[in-house]
C-alpha cells in the first residue's frame, strides 16, 4: 500500500531525507521510530502530498504523491502530531464539517459518525465545543477525523502525545485493532509506543533509514525490554498509597516496589509492553488518580547504538525544524 523509492528532500543546503527506500503492506501496523529531527514529519508530509519530495518517489494505493495527488488523499486518513481544529465548532459538528469534505455519502453519515464518536471515546463531548476540551480530548478528536471516510491508509504522527496513561491505553488497543484492516504508518520516538502496537519498525536517523526490525526484533534489542533483565517503572498518584500499592504488588510481572512520597517504583521481570497497562489498570482499580508514570531505562540513543551502530552524537537541524513545524 506505500511504496517509497530513493525519496530524498533539501531544505537549502541542508538534506533532511537521503535515499530513503521502504514499504508498507497492505494492513500492516508499521512504526517509524527515531529521535527529533531524524526525518520522520517530513516523510510523512511528502505521503500526504502536502510536501513535494526533492527526488525519488512514493506510491500510496497505487498511485504516485506528485501527479496523483487527490487520488492519494481519497485513500489517506492523516493526524498530524499537532491537530488543526476549528475551536469554536462542536465536537459533532466539527466531524460533519469533515466528512462533508470527505464526500461521506449523506445516506451514511449519522451512522458512520456515531460509529466513529463510540469507537474514539467522544461519546461524553459530542456537544461540546472543541475549545473547550482538554489535550487528551482534542487529540481523540483528531483521530477520529482521520478515520472518517473509512480510509485504507492511516498515517499518524504521535497519536498519544501529550496523553495520560490511560488514554494512551485506549488508543493503543484501538491502533492494535487495525491490524489486518488498514495500512498503518505510525510515528514516535518513543520506543515502548511503537513495540505496543506496531508489528514492523523502520528506524530513522539524520534522514536515513538505519535499521529494520520486528516488534518482536526491537523489543529483544533491548534486553530490559526483553525481560532479561529487570525494568523500572515509576508512578505517581493521588489517593490511597498503601491501597494502591498493595494492588501493584499483585500484578503478575512485579517482582518488587517500593514506595515513595507520591508514589512507587516497580520493578518489572517480566515484558514491560504486557505489564506496564496492568499497572495502570491497577491503580485505577484501587481508586488512585494516576498523574504519571515513566520508564527508567536506556536511552532512545543507546539503544540505536545497539540495535544499529549509528552515531548518537548532536544531529544537524533537519525535517521540520527548516520548515516551521515540529519533527516527531
């Protein structure tokens, strides 16, 4: 379903994008994974056909981004890492306004939008006004616009950004959902993101494509991540502190815990990509507010020494921080 070819792009002197060579099959869940800067918006961009490539090409669904660009976007579904919405617009309203532009026969659109509210989680704000709501909101409203005319490409660029840990869930298992449906490309530097959900990872520094690996692959890379050695999670949360704790203390995976002033520190033995939920699932069973929880591991940057060799020194300024908009 993508097909991109020797796709190299300049900005000035400067090359964000060399050679770059990949594919994606058709209902794949792929991730593109690599630290600010490596490339990944400006790939993404160019598969929108809202950036024209500096040579080489790209295919999506057949067709090529340069001189077929509306038949490419008829098959794309695009949430870009900051969303453009129209604040003073209800959050119903605003999918309308969408799927009107989509071409959503009229026939179909009630029951293709009511679909697509449920299946994001928007159900509570459908009256709201898009301003009014908070970033986790927004961003499931930003997904939902990219599913809209059922597209068979979904090009997402950090869906769970800015998310708190059980939104980040949901979406997760919505992503995993996918799989077998649509073609997913899906962007993030983070590496527990893209070893959640995708089943193929293509790894992005300084513009060039330095390693591929199997979500199965990238995870035994890292062998925190493996599970040969122990991982630690640290969660923070309002509530009842030995309550909660107590619960954490029975998810399978953990072999120790220890508490802190607002939280605890988990030790994982086992896969943190299967445990890491079931702690949020615990907290919020013992009625804890959960505010954070964050991984205390190897850097992105170890690790694509390990994975790849490449060079995690400073990088030069690439992708999008030449043409205004963040890279991610």
């Amino acid at each position: 379903m993508i097909k991109v070819t020797g796709l190299s792009r300049r900005y000035g002197a400067t090359l964000a994008l060399h050679d770059l060579s990949f594919t994606v099959a058709r209902g794949e869940v792929v991730g593109f994974l690599g630290p600010n800067g490596a490339g990944k918006s400006t790939t993404m961009k160019i598969l929108t056909c809202s950036l024209a490539p500096s040579s080489g090409s790209a295919r999506v669904a057949g067709h090529d981004v340069v001189s077929e660009a509306i038949a490419v976007r008829r098959h794309i579904g695009f949430m870009p890492e900051q969303v453009a919405l129209y604040t003073d617009q209800a959050v119903g309203a605003f999918l309308e306004f969408v799927a009107d532009i989509k071409g959503v026969p009229l026939d179909r659109k009630r029951a293709h939008l009511d679909q697509l509210i449920g299946q994001t989680g928007l159900g509570d704000v459908r009256s709201k006004l898009v301003g009014n709501l908070s970033h986790g909101y927004r961003k499931r409203v930003g997904l939902a616009q990219a599913l809209i005319g059922d597209p068979s490409v979904l090009i997402l660029d950090e869906p769970t950004s800015g998310l708190d840990p059980h939104q980040i869930v949901e979406i997760r298992e919505l992503i995993r959902g996918f799989r077998g449906e649509r073609t997913v490309l899906l962007s993030s530097h983070i590496l527990t993101e893209v070893s959640a959900v995708c089943e193929r990872v293509l790894i992005l520094d300084r513009g060039r494509l330095v390693g591929e690996e199997s979500a199965a692959g990238l995870v035994a890379a890292d062998p925190l991540a493996a599970g040969i050695a122990t991982h630690t999670v640290v969660l923070n949360w309002d509530g009842d502190r030995d309550k909660v704790a107590a619960a954490l203390a029975q998810v399978a995976g953990v072999e120790d815990l220890t508490i802190t002033a607002d939280g605890a520190e988990v030790i994982i033995g086992g896969n943190p990509v299967e445990v890491r939920p079931k702690l949020v699932e615990s907290v919020l069973a013992a009625g804890g507010l959960l505010q954070n929880i964050q991984d205390k591991g190897p850097s992105l940057e170890d690790l694509f020494l390990k994975l790849t060799g490449a060079d995690p020194e400073p990088k030069p300024a690439a992708d999008d921080d030449l043409d205004g908009g963040p890279d991610a």
